[in-house]
C-alpha cells in the first residue's frame, strides 16, 4: 500500500524505538497541526501554507503512519504514547515558545492528551469534531469492526469506503479526489492498532481543568455525533469559543478550508493578544 509520488520534503525526530516525520514551513509561534484517523500530515495541504503566512506550522504523521506505518497492530501507535511524541517535537523547537495546538478527529485526542500531559506547552487549544467517548459514559461497539475484517481479508477499498462514508456521509468515498484515496490506502492497517483503544476515555476532570483557550470548530453537515461531543466540552468549558465551517462535513478542513483557516487564525490572534510573546517550556 505504499505509493511513489512527489510529496512534502518531510523532517525527522528520532524517537524511543521510532523516528516521528513531519514537515514545518513559516516563522514566529508555533502551530501544532494533528491529523485524525487514516491521514498523515499530507491531510493539511491546505492548511500549511495559509497558516504558515502567520505562524511556524508543524505538522506530524503520527508515528505507526505514512510514511513508515510498519506492521500493526503495534505498541507505538496510541493516544497517549503519541501526545508524548508530540511534546517531545515541541520541546526540540527553538525559542522556548508555547504552542497552538489543533486536532482535528482522532487527532483531536491525541491533542486533549497533549493538552493533560503538558499543559505548560499549550498556548491554545482547538479541537475539530473530536470523536471521543468521557469517562462516565458507557461503552460502546466500535462501528469499524466490518472495516478491520474487510482489512484483514484485503478488501481495501471496501473497507475504507466503509469507514469514510460512516464518518463524513454517505457517498463520501467514491467521491474523494485521488490524493486522499491514495494516502488513506496508505495509513489503511493503522486502524488494527486503532480499534484497541477504540473505547479510550476522556476524564471529565481533564477537561474542566484545561487552562489555555478552547476552540471546538464542527463542521456543519458533520454527523450528529460529532456535535454532541462539542457540547459536553462546552459544558465542562463553559468560556470555550465554538465555530461552524459552512458547506463542510467531518473532513471541513478540506471542503471549506478558507473559513477553516479563518477560523484557527482569528482564534490564535485572539490568544496570542491575551498572552505574553514567549513563554519558559519546562
């Protein structure tokens, strides 16, 4: 499933047991993009250069994906595991400069556990239809089951389709460009480490406790689910800022990316007028 085509000329961080690869373009603050389910950091093509006019954006494959997804399942490839490949990204850059984070499905709790795990390195929060289940309610079946016994008899295709169309909207798969079919064939197995923690809790008390900016960005056509996540945040957060992207399902980022970008940019101008330019990373 790994495919030869001219991308991003990617970085590296050598990690414990792994190398985290990511690609950063701009100056001044740092901008923490993370991706979500079956995408690596090709998923914000249309976010790093916009972002970059502004900031120092760095963008991540989450390591266990493209491009080194390696076997799976395997160890490496969980949330909290990979929020602390993350931080340590962060701590690597120069300046001593808090960061903008934003996760966006999945990725969005990679970014809460980033946000717990070392909230000293949080100068904003956004959270982009954040999937996750907290800890006083209960658990559920994960709806890709078919998609990982379709995965493990070789049925890509149907198996991706499955999963995409469940989490944006019907129809979705066949009517994707070509570039993102490529890179979800590409991250296709990471979801046999994936549904491991498929059920993995957010504690209420984390996110009550969040200290930096929140922003929870939904797209508008996004099934309801997502929406229902962003208003128990709202509730716990009750100071947290909420968007809408207009003309956008689950995948907002790429069907409307200008009110997107908009969106991310006017929040962190907002943070960054309420904060001091710099601040001590512990």
């Amino acid at each position: 499933m790994t495919h030869t085509r001219t991308e991003l000329p990617p970085d590296a961080l050598a990690l414990d047991g792994g190398i985290l690869h990511y690609t950063q373009a701009g100056a001044g603050a740092p901008l923490l993009l993370i991706h979500g389910s079956l995408c690596d950091y090709r998923y914000w093509r249309w976010q790093i250069p916009a972002l970059a006019e502004h900031y120092h954006v760095l963008a991540a494959s989450l390591r266990g994906c493209w491009p080194e997804p390696g076997a799976h399942p395997q160890a490496g490839y969980r949330i909290q595991a990979q929020a602390q490949d993350l931080i340590g990204l962060l701590r690597a850059q120069p300046g001593g400069q808090t960061a903008h984070i934003v996760g966006h499905s999945r990725g969005a709790q990679v970014a809460m556990s980033l946000a717990t795990q070392a909230p000293e390195l949080c100068r904003s929060l956004t959270l982009a239809d954040p999937a996750f289940r907290f800890d006083d309610e209960p658990e559920a079946a994960p709806f890709y089951t078919r998609t990982i016994e379709q995965l493990r008899a070789g049925d890509i295709d149907g198996a991706l389709q499955g999963f995409i169309d469940t989490v944006n909207g019907e129809d979705t798969w066949r009517r994707m460009v070509g570039w993102f079919k490529d890179m979800a064939r590409d991250n296709a197995v990471t979801l046999m480490s994936q549904i491991l923690e498929a059920n993995l809790a957010v504690r209420r008390q984390d996110a009550a406790a969040l200290a930096c900016p929140l922003l929870l960005v939904g797209g508008a056509n996004s099934p309801a689910k997502y929406g229902t996540r962003q208003d128990r945040l709202q509730q716990l957060v009750p100071q947290a800022q909420r968007v809408r992207i207009a003309l956008a399902a689950h995948g907002m980022n790429l069907a409307n990316p200008r009110a997107f970008n908009r969106a991310i940019l006017q929040f962190a101008a907002t943070a960054d007028a309420r904060q001091p330019a710099t601040a001590p990373l512990r």
